[in-house]
C-alpha cells in the first residue's frame, strides 16, 4: 500500500461528465459557476443545479473544487462575491482562483473555504508556493512545464498540497503568461475565452503548426508522483465529452494502483497525433509538437461507445457498516452507517416461521443487495430471535429506505461560518499628475542615460555584467521564469547586487516578488503579476509591492478609476510580449545549436513575430508590431514604460523620443487592448 495516494481530480463540463467522472472513480471534480471560470464557453453549474452537484459529489465521496481563476475588473467584483457566497452555501470543498481580488473576497466571505492557487498565477518555483502558504494557500496548482525532478524539488521545500496536471491539452505559453488570443482576436485566455490562435498554422525553422503541443499524458508517473508527495493527479478537459473523462479518470485510477490500462484506448478517444511527456523528462524538443488530424477524428469516433461503460451503473464507493433487529412482536429494524452519518429505519413485527426461520446469512445477503446506489455493505451484525422470518419485499423496503436516508445525510452541506461580502470599489477618476517616463531595456547593446529617461531597469544578468551602470534609477528586472534549479543562483545573484547598490527589483511574478525581498529589495509590480482591479493592487501592495504596471489586457478606461493613493504606471510603447515558451518553437532536431539567438514565427498571414531567447531557459514571442499609445489620450498614472525588446540603440532612441514628444510613430503600430472591450 503506498503512503501517499493523491487524488484523481476530473473535469467537468455538464451533467453527464459529472456522472461519468464519478462513477469512473475520480476522487475529486472541478468545474465553473458564474462567468469567473477559464473555460466560461464550458458548461456551468448554476443556482439548485450547483447544489445538486455538490451533494451528488458529496454522497459518493468524491470532493467538489470550484473555478474560480479569471481576471476581473472593478465592475465584475461584486457579481464575483455573491459567487463565492454561492459556492459557500453549496458545501463545496475548495475554490480555485487567479486573481488576488477572488482570494481576498473568499477570505472575507468564507474563511475555512479552501483556496487553490490556479495553474494560471504561473507558479513554477519553491518561491512561489512558499508565498502562497504565507498568504493562506492550502494548495497549488503547478505550472505544466515542470518536470519530475523540479517537482520533486518543490515538493522537499514546502508544505502546501501540490497538484500537478498528468493528462490533457498543454498550452504553448505557460498559463497566465499568454496574451495572443487577447492581442490577436480581443478574446483574453485570462478572461476564459480564450481562442486558442496557437492551433492556427504557425511556421518556425520549416515546421509548420509550430505553436501546437501534443497532449501530455504523465500517466506512467503517477506512481512516481504518489512517491513525491504529489497531493491531486489532475486531468485537463473540461471543454471535452463525457466518454472522454471516463477513459481519462479510469486510466488515471489505474495508472496510480498499479493497475494494468489501455494507453491505445485512451489516445484513440482523444490526442492529438500522439501524447508527449517532455515536460515531465525534461526532454523539451520538436517531438512535443502535434496537431489534430482527421485519422485522430475518426478513429475517435470508434472507440467512444465503449467508454460508456464506465459510467452506465454506479460505482460501490461508499462502504457502510449494518445492524438489525428481529424480536418477536416488535417492528423489524435496521441501522447503517457510514462511519459517520447514521439512518434508523422500522418496518412491520416479524412473522412466525412456518417452515424456515431467517438466518443471520440470509438477511445479510439481502442487505447486501445494493445494485443502483453507491453503497458497498462493509459489516453487518444481527440480534434475532428464534423461529421468525421476514419477507424478502420487506426487506427490500427496509434496505431501501435506510440507504436513502443515509445517502441525504451525507448530502447535507456542511455548515460553514460566513460573514457578508466586503465593500468592493468602485471607480472614481484619477486626479492629473506629472507621470515620468520609466524605460525597460532589453540588453547592454540597447543601453543608454539622458536628461528624458528618470528611472529604467536591465534585465538581472545584464547588471550584473555592468557593475558600473548601478545607480537609485537603475532597477534590475528579475526573469519571467525561474526554475527551482536556478533559484539559489539568482537569489545570490540579486544579493550581490544588493551589495553593490542595486535597492530595487522589477517582478512579474509572485515567486519572484519574495526572492526580491529576501534579497532586501523594493519591489516593483511588472505586468505580468496581471493586475486588472484595485482589490488586486491593494493585495500585492500588501505584499510590498511599491508601485504596480497594470495589465496591458486592461483598457486606459479602466485605468482611470484606480484610486489616487496607488501608484500605477502601463506600457506604453514596445513590442508586447504575447507567450512565454518552455519548449522553444525554433528548436529543431538537432537542438538549438543553428539557431542565432533570434528566430522568428510566421502565420498563415505572412506577418513575422520575433522569438527572444532567454539563456536557452526560456523564450518569448513578441507582437508582430508595434504597439504605441503615447498619442492618445492618457490615464492619469505615475509613470509610463517604453518596453524595449529587439530594438536597436538607435531605435530604442527613436522610439524614447517619438513617446516623449506625444507623436504618432512612422511605422505601423497597434494601441493593443487599450481602446478595446475583452470578452
């Protein structure tokens, strides 16, 4: 028996999926109510049929997490809230949420509701889960891009509960980092409705569909991850069909017991061209990369009435232990239990045998006849008096009302201590202030100081090759990502510089947030911390953070009912970053080694979008063009950034300049979300 046996968590997307994963074996379930779920376009769960929901869950021992991970605006708190009440009134078991705003609204709400930090805050670092157990946490989601030993490396330096994918679609970006779907069709992935653009025909170093990974399956881990510490196997696919969530949770079950299961089956109802595990291995090359075909259509197709059979009766996943009673000239009567939900039924005086009395084995076989309920008899005791019977529709009747009873026991809604909802903001506008120009460059060759640039930041590395640049306006930006293997590196490395005098840190990401305060730096918020609501600020500013870039998904409307007392910058003008890669599209073959430090990826359109290497850690795709806002009309903020990338020195001058002066740039460019409605 192993130690640890993490749960088997299943999507769902509608009722039948619901049924299908419990009575498949999963251990747990998530899915969405309300418009605040990443997968809004999947089927909800509202009003009585949320309540159902969980008590269905609830009474097959199987837990209930609801999504609740998408960005909000101002205007979108309060029907958040009254979400939250919902699901605290339903009995789920825990929540899962992206925003800060969601976490501190559940914390008022319902403080013994359990919140899971999404895969969508990107945590892929000891740094990272460390925050959230300071912050309440009681379990993460880990990024996908992790392998084994990363986990494992995680898993020895904390205490939160980790839960790890092991099967189902893999984004390209890592989650929460990706913007395309945003930038390219005003339907935001951190909203929950995302496009998915990246299954469009990309092409990179002759590959084509070169932003589409294979499915992951880490299956043949499962056991492996039991042995870590791993807390929840999760499974991707809520968008998926019922069948599919039945061979997935019954593979998984499988998989995690050390039973034998059909891999063919389970890539037959779903794949696309295959399953990788290079995340997993580490082994991120072009073998990753897949697409859907028409044989994969059809041989689905083949296969999916079999899995049916999964969930067509229900699955015997509650024991429960039976006591009965037959005296003479008193009403039959049983009790079950669950161990801790208990049901007493009567029925009608026993007869006097005429033939043969009842024996103890012979209403234990009748009790024992649970067909049609989840119920599995576990132990059964009997006192009898001699020389009596019972008919067997008696019987029945008594097994069937005692059961029943049992099963709305234990679908009784825990009872939670709630308080009312918080005040949420509301907007008022900004006072004008004089904003100062704030420059992030991108590498040594773009560098430069003159009178118009008030403070800028150099990638860490690049400051640390360039002692003599060090000065109070000159903060150092800490990576996208940051591995566990590489996080006592750059934390000595930030330390150094703290030494030298670099006191300020630039941080998209809430593991890097605490590796700059360890290291004794202010931290400044990057976009990427995805702030999009004065709740949210209000949050990181809690957690040190001194000012805070909004989100470039935010309009400039928004922007301006920010209350005065944050301070608060945006981008203004720079190539966007639009996906953060583990597993580099411009990687061939044979690896990186021909590959110059600047690919690039076309679409089907024929625009180009630069890929900039990170170390050979990681890399990011920019927008095809320029996004460039600086002559319209502004929000009121404190600061505003030139976002340098690919540029040259000339360039990042020329670009310096046109922003400064308010001028419309000479080439093409986009104002990005800044005048637009996301869905």
């Amino acid at each position: 028996m192993m130690q640890n046996r993490p749960e088997i968590l299943a999507p769902v997307g509608s009722e039948e999926a619901l049924i299908a994963a419990v009575r498949s074996g999963a251990d747990a379930v998530y899915f969405g109510t309300g418009e605040c779920n990443a997968r809004r376009n999947a089927g909800k769960f509202e009003g009585e049929a949320l309540n159902e929901a969980v008590r269905y869950c609830h009474a097959r021992n199987v837990a209930v997490y609801l999504t609740v991970n998408t960005l909000l605006r101002d205007e979108e708190l309060q029907d958040a809230a009254h979400t939250l009440e919902r699901i605290a009134d339903s009995g789920a078991d825990g929540i899962i949420l992206q925003d800060l705003a969601v976490n501190e609204l559940a914390k008022t709400i319902c403080p013994s509701l359990e919140r899971h930090a999404s895969t969508q805050m990107a945590v892929h670092n000891v740094s990272g889960v460390l925050q959230l157990e300071d912050m309440g946490f009681s379990r993460v989601v880990l990024a996908r891009e992790l392998s084994g030993r990363e986990i494992r490396m995680i898993r020895e330096r904390t205490h939160a509960e980790l839960e790890v994918f092991v099967h189902g679609a893999l984004c390209m970006s890592a989650s929460g980092m990706c913007y395309l779907s945003a930038s390219l069709g005003e339907r935001s992935g951190n909203r929950g409705t995302c496009a998915q653009p990246c299954r469009l025909p990309f092409a990179c170093n002759g590959a084509q569909n070169c932003l589409s990974l294979k499915d992951m399956s880490h299956l043949s881990y499962l056991r492996e991850l039991a042995e870590i510490g791993v807390a929840s196997c999760k499974i991707e696919g809520r968008m998926k069909r019922p069948e599919y969530v039945a061979a997935a949770v019954h593979a998984a079950r499988c998989a995690r017991d050390g039973e034998p299961y059909e891999m063919d089956s389970l890539k037959a109802v779903f794949s696309r061209s295959g399953f990788t595990d290079g995340y997993y291995t580490g082994k991120r090359n072009h073998s990753m990369f897949g697409v859907r075909t028409r044989e994969d259509a059809e041989q689905s197709k083949s296969v999916l009435s079999s899995f049916r059979n999964y969930y067509r009766i229900e699955r015997l996943s509650v024991p429960f232990d039976a006591s009965m009673e037959v005296a003479l000239d008193r009403p039959v009567s049983l009790q079950v239990t669950d161990g801790e939900h208990t049901a007493a039924v009567s029925g009608a005086v026993p007869q006097t045998a005429q033939t043969v009395a009842a024996t103890k084995p012979y209403l234990e076989r009748s009790i024992a006849k649970t067909g049609g309920t989840p119920f599995q008899l576990r132990s059964f005791t009997c006192k009898m008096d001699p020389g009596l019977t019972v008919p067997s529709s008696e019987l029945n009747a008594l097994r069937r009302h005692a059961l029943d009873a049992l099963l709305r026991e234990r679908e009784r809604a825990p009872k939670r201590e709630c308080f009312p909802a918080p005040a949420v903001p509301t907007g008022k506008a900004r006072r004008p202030r004089q904003a100062k120009l704030f420059v992030r460059f991108a590498d040594a060759e773009q560098f430069f100081l003159d009178e118009s640039i008030e403070t800028c930041s150099l990638p860490v590395n690049v400051l640390s090759e360039h002692p003599e640049w060090i000065s109070e306006n000159v903060f150092c930006e800490l990576p996208d990502l940051c591995y566990p293997e590489e996080e006592g590196k750059l934390l000595n490395t930030l330390s150094a510089l703290r030494a030298k005098g670099v006191s300020d840190a630039v941080a998209g990401n809430i593991g890097m947030i605490r590796l700059a305060r360890e290291a004794g730096m202010r931290v400044h918020g990057g976009y990427g911390l995805n702030v999009t609501n004065q709740m949210a600020e209000n949050a990181y500013r809690a957690l040190g953070v001194t000012d805070q870039t909004l989100s470039f998904e935010l309009p400039f409307a928004k922007m301006r009912e920010f209350p005065d007392e944050a301070s608060l910058g945006c981008i203004l003008a720079g190539r966007l970053p639009l996906m953060q890669f583990r597993s580099c599209p411009a990687r061939t073959e044979k690896g990186c080694g021909s590959c110059n430090g600047h690919p690039a990826i076309t679409d089907r359109t024929g625009r180009t979008f630069p890929i900039v290497c990170h170390a050979r850690t990681y890399s990011t795709m920019l927008n095809s063009i320029l996004y460039d806002a600086a002559d319209k009309r502004l929000p009121d903020l404190d600061f505003y950034t030139v976002y340098l990338t690919i540029e040259s020195k000339k360039e990042a001058k020329d670009l310096i300049a046109s922003v400064v002066q308010r001028a419309k740039p000479a080439c093409e460019r986009t104002t990005g979300m800044s005048f637009r409605t996301l869905l």
